[in-house]
C-alpha cells in the first residue's frame, strides 16, 4: 500500500510541474510500523516500480529495499520526528517558490487559500548543502511547530501533510502564492491580510469546512 503510494506520487508530481527530471523527492509513515516509505535517489519518476521504494526506521536503519534513498533521507525522518501529526513529506523544486528561496525571503500568506492550507507566512530555511543533516535541521526549524510548508534557501520547498493528498495541496497552494505575490509586487504594493483573518480561515479549513 505505501510502496503504490510513494510510486503514483512520484508521477504525480512530475505531472504537476512542480519539479523536473529526478530532483524533489517524497515520503511516507506508517505510524502502527514505524516505517517511513522513500523514493530511491536519482532515479525517474516515471520508471520507479514499486521494488525501487525503501522503507526505513525513524532512526536511519533501512529496513527494506535495495536501492539507495533518496539523499534527504535525514530531512524527511527529522520532520517525522518532530511533528508526530504529519505523514506525508514533498520535496519539491517549483519555479515560482525557488524564486523567493533564492531570494531568501518568506512568503506571506496574501490569498485566502494560502491562509487557509499553509496557515501563515512559509519561512525560509537557511542555507545548508544537499542531503546534509544541517539542512535537515535547518527544514525542520523552519516548519517548526505548526506550519505546513517552507522554502529551503537557494534549493526548493517541502511540503508536509496529515496525508499524502493533503501535502500535495500544500505544495500547489504554496506554488500559487508564490507566483501571485510576485506578480503582484510587480504591479504594485500587495494588501496583505490581518494575522486575525488568516488564523480564523486556517482553522475554519482544518475543522469546521467540508463534510465532517
């Protein structure tokens, strides 16, 4: 089940524009097991089977698999570590948002949507090279206790969820503020919401809107 799920999310986010090539990369917990399911590092997303996926304990011990994971491996267990809620982890390498990483900037919450899915301002991770566990940490810093989202300097974003599904929207929703509030910022002076409005909004998405 987690194997299939890691192997259709990888093609998904190929599909969605959100990176290019072999670069991102995704994960999976199963809290009951413990196992956090990865994809193999730099391999095609469109030829990943489900044999390619490697399950891993939180403490880094590979636990099945042949391939070698994903070279954030330690970003995407320290997250799990630290945010027992989240099961889901996108890392991804979208235009819009590597703009403002480059920039190292954050990205405020200036839409409805982005106040309602990512809950307030994305923040920028500092800058650590690729697949160290500074960067790691840094990641998880920057998420810190409650946001779904956040850019890592000079390299991309991760976006995390309760679920696969809810990672997924977290990483559009932050692509779509990114290119908003730069076009915006273009034009003029962006508007911004009050901090009152999008803690109402986020927790309005989160437990009230929907069918419960």
């Amino acid at each position: 089940m987690y194997k299939k799920l890691i192997v259709d999310s990888g093609r998904r986010m190929l599909n969605s524009g959100l990176t290019v090539e072999t670069w991102g990369n995704i994960s999976a917990i199963d809290r009951e097991s413990g196992l956090v399911y990865l994809t193999p590092s730099a391999m095609s997303y469109d030829s990943i089977c489900e044999d390619d996926i490697v399950a891993a304990k939180l403490d880094g011990t590979i636990a099945e698999g042949r391939r070698k994971p994903t070279i954030e491996f330690a970003l995407h267990l320290g997250i799990y570590r630290a945010r027992p809620e989240i099961n889901a982890v996108v890392h991804t390498h979208p235009i819009h948002s590597l703009v403002f990483a480059v920039l190292r900037e954050p990205i405020p919450a200036i839409i409805d949507e982005a106040a309602q899915i990512l809950g307030g301002e994305v923040r920028c991770a500092r800058y650590e090279l690729p697949g160290t566990p500074e960067l790691a940490a840094a990641c998880v810093e920057a998420l810190g206790k409650d946001a779904y989202a956040c850019l890592l300097a000079n390299h991309g974003a991760v976006s995390v969820g309760a679920n696969m599904n809810a990672a997924f929207r977290a990483a559009k929703v932050l692509e779509m503020t990114a290119q908003i509030y730069a076009q915006a910022r273009v034009m003029g002076k962006p508007c911004f919401l009050k901090q009152k409005d999008i803690d109402y909004m986020h927790d309005f998405a989160y437990h009230k809107y929907g069918q419960q």
